[in-house]
C-alpha cells in the first residue's frame, strides 16, 4: 500500500525556501512550475496562479524584492543565458 502523505502548507514551503537559501545562496535558488508531475500539493500552492501568495509570504518574512525576483525567475535567464553562450562557443 503506497504511503499517503498530508500536502504541507504554503508556509511550510516558504520555510524550505528560506533553508535552501540559506545552504546555497540567493542566487541559486528558483521556482519551477511542475505542477503536471505531482500527485498532491501544498495547501496555499495548489497551482501556479498561487506563486503570488507564496510571493507575498517571503516579502512578509522581510525578503527584499531584489531577492524574491531572483528567486522568482532572474536567477533562471541568468543561468539560461550563460548556457546560450556556452553553447555559442
């Protein structure tokens, strides 16, 4: 019988998010939107029209907006476009 897991809730992700920053930096940490490959979400996050309730929750936490942007997509078209001009080499 497969384990059922209770879905955590959007401050619970919000914590992880603070934690992986912590480890790794501010500037390598993103945002996916994978909903299609998941069987249960958290609560507050069920989808991406929900991304600006978890946004508002870092900037609750005292996130600067420079960091949230990062962490919401410029750190992504960064590493994109360092790719792009490896790939150009």
């Amino acid at each position: 019988m497969p384990l059922k897991l209770e879905p955590g809730t959007l401050a619970e992700v919000a914590d992880h998010v603070e934690h992986i920053v912590k480890v790794v930096g501010i500037d390598h940490v993103g945002i996916g939107a994978d909903f299609g490959s998941l069987t249960t979400h958290p609560v507050g996050l069920e989808d991406v029209s929900k991304y600006p309730y978890l946004t508002a929750e870092l900037l609750r936490r005292g996130w600067k907006d420079e960091d949230v942007k990062k962490f919401l997509g410029l750190n992504l078209l960064r590493v994109m476009r360092a790719v792009e001009q490896g790939a150009e080499k």
